[in-house]
C-alpha cells in the first residue's frame, strides 16, 4: 500500500491506496493554519501520518506539493502561499521520519498522473492536464510518465502570455482565466474600473470584452443586469465572486457572460498554443471554474479553442472535464510513489 499527501495552501490530505486507482482505503483531511508556517504542517503530517502508518502497511509515500519543487533533490524549492518551506528537504526528512522510500512533484503535475492513470485520461498515449481555480497550472503526462522531473518548471500554461503587448510577467493567462480574473472582469464592466492592462492596451478584438446587450433594451437590460450582480452580493462587489458570477450568468446575466468570455477567450488562446505544439490525444480540465459545467464553461471553451489552433488540428481536439475531484493530487501522489519506473533509483 502506499501513501500519498497533497501539501497546498488552505488544505492538508493524506489517503492509503493501492496504486490500482479510486477508491482510497482512507482519507484523513486537515485544514491549514497559514499564519502558524510550514512547521505546523509538518507536525499534521507526523500526527495523520503515523496514524496511517500504524493501520496499515505502507511501502512508500508520495507528494503532491502546491509550489516549484525539485524532484530530483527531494527538496522544496519555495511556497507562495506558506512561510517555511523554502529549500525544505522534505524526501530525506520524511524518510527519516517514516522509514520508507519517498516521492516528491508539483501538486499540478501529479494530479496530471493521477487523471491519466486513474481518470479521464485513461488509456491516452499524451494527457495535457489544466487545473482552473485561483491559479492555471498544467502537467504532461506521456506513456503515462509524468514530464519535466529535474526541471524547475513544465506545462505553466497559466503563465503564458497572450502576444507581444504582453511584457509585464503578470499578464498571463492565468491573470485573465482564473478565477481572480474573471471577479476582477465581472467588477470592472460593472464600476467603468479601468480593465486588465492586456484589454486595456488592445490585445482583444473589441467583441472579445464589450457586453453583448440585446438590440433596442441596452439601457433597460445594462440596469437589469448591474441590478442583479449588485444583489447577488449585496452591494458589496468586492464580494462578487467566482460562484456568484456563474449563477448570474446561468440565468443570463450578460455583464456576468461577457466577464466569462474574456476567460474563454483568453485560455482557449492559452489550449489553442499549446495544442498546436503538443498535439495530445486528450486535454482533461479541472479545478473550481471548470465546475461551472459544459454550458458556461466546456463548450464556449472548446470554441475558442477551434478558433485559435492551427486548422488541422481544429476537429481532432478532445477537451474533457477531469474526473478524480477533490482528491486528484492525493491519487496522483499514490500513482507516483507506486510507479517503478519512476522510482529507480529509490531515494
């Protein structure tokens, strides 16, 4: 049996399995505490873990850890989101603690593994992963070998940058896409706030970030609209969020739409670079904002995807909804400590 732990900013959670995929044997959850630093951290994992460790047999553990990290060193390179971690050699310290062989990767590129072994990426020879929440973050997976161990970074398709007028380091995709993005789209069209700098400077055609209001009620609607969203967060928008936003637009909120769009736009630009590069037999999409289902999310999504990518390439796309939730990285750590030919030599 094998143990695998995602370490991430808000949430600690260690499972058994047995590297044959869901479900786990067990599951412990544990909230973290960001103001108490990387050591509080630690002192969950000896506690969950050792509880584990004694209920049953296992022969190696596997992390999924929210930040850059070194596979190859065993080391953490650094948290953006936890003090404590930076150059942590957390292999040779969980091994000490444990007594067993451990594996170290990227929470993004283990949950990559996990969708391709266990999820919707079964059975694919090339699985591009894409997690959409607060962050974009992308694993490859090929043969069902994780890519890019030893490098500091691979598959950052949130941090690619959509054309020239993009030179600022934080105008990304991500900046655009992810869930902060789309709140501080939704909060701009309703304020007059100035927008995204990448809008602002004309890297979108004019149709990609105007409010599609219906012909003749474009006053009537725009009050409708404005009136609806400022409900929805009881006038608070610095509250609007992510959530909020996807249930106006179900109902056909259009300043809510157009705040969507631009992170279609944006990200199907993003598939659509990556795509024409990596050709994969399948792109698997998870995290919050992909929840907001195939009308709002997967089908707009696919569109800008055909509109971006290099023509022959537009039909053969499959784009899917990842299929392992909330306990993705968890699995894709256990995959990682139980491939064998990931884990020669043992470290």
């Amino acid at each position: 049996m094998y143990l695998g732990i995602e370490i991430g900013g808000t949430k600690l959670q260690l499972g058994v399995g047995t590297g044959d995929g869901p479900p786990l044997i067990a599951l412990e959850r544990r909230t973290v505490e960001r103001t108490r630093g990387a050591a509080a951290i630690r002192e969950q994992i000896l506690e969950a873990g050792r509880q584990l460790c004694d209920q049953y047999p296992i022969e190696r553990i596997g992390y999924g850890f929210g930040g850059p990290v070194n596979s190859m060193t065993g080391r953490v390179i650094t948290s953006h989101q936890v003090e404590g971690w930076t150059d942590f050699p957390i292999v040779d310290w969980t091994r000490e603690v444990f007594g067993v062989p451990v594996r170290l990767g990227n929470d993004c590129d283990v949950a990559a593994l996990a969708e391709a072994t266990y999820g919707a990426g079964r059975g694919h020879g090339t699985v591009f992963y894409i997690t959409v929440g607060t962050g974009i973050g992308g694993g490859l997976v090929i043969d069902g070998q994780s890519q890019g161990a030893g490098r500091l970074a691979i598959a950052e398709i949130g941090h690619l940058r959509p054309g020239p007028l993009a030179d600022d380091p934080h105008a990304t995709v991500e900046s655009l896409a992810a869930g902060p993005g789309i709140e501080a789209a939704a909060r701009a069209l309703l304020t007059g706030e100035p927008r995204h700098p990448l809008i602002a400077a004309g890297a979108f055609a004019p149709q990609d970030i105007s409010v599609d209001w219906p012909a003749g009620r474009e006053s009537e609607t725009a009050d409708e609209d404005t009136a609806d969203l400022l409900g929805r967060c009881l006038g608070n928008i610095e509250q609007l969020d992510g959530k909020t936003i996807a249930q106006a637009a179900a109902t056909g909120n259009h300043i809510a739409r157009a705040a969507l769009h631009q992170a279609h736009v944006a990200l199907g630009w993003g598939i659509a670079q990556m795509v024409t590069l990596l050709s994969p037999h399948i792109v698997v999409i998870g995290g919050g904002v992909s929840l907001m289902g195939e009308e709002l999310f997967f089908e707009p999504l696919r569109r800008q995807v055909r509109r971006f990518v290099f023509p022959p390439l537009a039909n053969g796309i499959r784009l899917v909804p990842a299929a392992l939730d909330e306990e993705v990285v968890v699995h894709g750590a256990i995959a990682l400590a139980a491939n064998e030919r990931m884990n020669a030599p043992q470290t």
